[in-house]
C-alpha cells in the first residue's frame, strides 16, 4: 500500500521528469529567441559614486558597450547552425577571454583604489593595459608605482600606459 509521502514523491518525480523531457526536446529556435530577448540592452542607469569624474563614467560605459556588441556578435556565432565547430569553439574562447579581461580590469581597479586611494579605469587589450587615473597631480612616481603593481598581477610582461585626468 502506497502512503501519503510515496504518492507525494513519485508525483514529483514524475512533473519533474515531464519537464525535464520537454524542455530537452524544444526545438531550437524557441530557445533562440528567448535568449535574444534577454540579450537586448535595456535602459541601463550608472550608479557612479560623488567623487567619481564623468571622464570615468563615460569611458566605462563606452568600454561596457563595446564589450556587449563583442558578446553579442559572438553569441550569434555559437547560435549559428552553419557556423562549424572551430568557428563556435573560437568564439567561445573568445567570450571566455572577455570574461576573464573584464574580471582582472575590475580587480585592478580596485587595486588602485585601495592602495593609492585614486579612482582609476582600467582597459585590458591583448597585451595592453591603459589606466586612467582620475587624480589633479600628474605624479610620474604615482604612474611608476601603478605600474609596477599592475604588473606584479601578471605573469608575463604587459605594456602598461597610466594617463592622469581631471
């Protein structure tokens, strides 16, 4: 005889099943189109601290746009039936390039910011970092010092180019 909790988790078992099943079996371009919808940019509003300049500001949206237009692009690689498999791999260590470049930006930002107490934008292109330091005194010690921390993150030497602004 079956109990209340048996007939509780088969019946469960079995929607989860159910749908498990469904959702493999959707064709593809329902997926497809979901995902584009998710993926067109909205509104978005910058929420920027006081001290923050709008040199900054704009340099990071226009940073966040390229880098959704490059996510974009190569989303609708990985999305194409025709592409092949070295085109949807490429793209793929592509986006995971620009995950792990905007990861370590944010990381040397914050850097700066603790250890010289200047808000910085840091822009990760293949070998070349450009920093831009939001700071009135155009120090060349403050640009050595930056420089060499950046560098300590990395195992391999990277061109480094700090530029003050205000």
């Amino acid at each position: 005889m079956i109990n209340k909790k048996s007939l509780w988790f088969l019946t469960l078992f079995s929607l989860i099943l159910v749908l498990s099943v469904y959702y493999i079996t959707m064709p593809s371009e329902l997926l497809l189109t979901t995902n584009n919808s998710e993926i067109t940019p909205k509104a978005e509003t910058v929420a920027t601290e006081e001290n923050e300049s709008a040199e900054l500001v704009a340099l990071r949206v226009e940073a966040e746009e390229e880098m959704l237009l490059e996510v974009n692009n190569l989303k609708k690689v990985l999305n194409n039936k025709e592409a092949t498999t070295d085109e949807k791999n490429t793209a793929f260590d592509k986006m995971q390039k620009l995950n792990e470049n905007r990861g370590k930006e944010e990381n040397l930002e914050e850097l700066i910011s603790t250890e010289f107490n200047l808000k910085a934008f840091v822009k990760i292109a293949d070998r070349d970092i450009t920093v831009v330091v939001d700071s009135k005194k155009h120090d060349k010690q403050t640009a050595n010092k930056i420089m060499r921390k950046i560098q300590e993150n990395f195992d391999t030497k990277v061109n480094i180019s700090v530029k003050f602004q205000k």
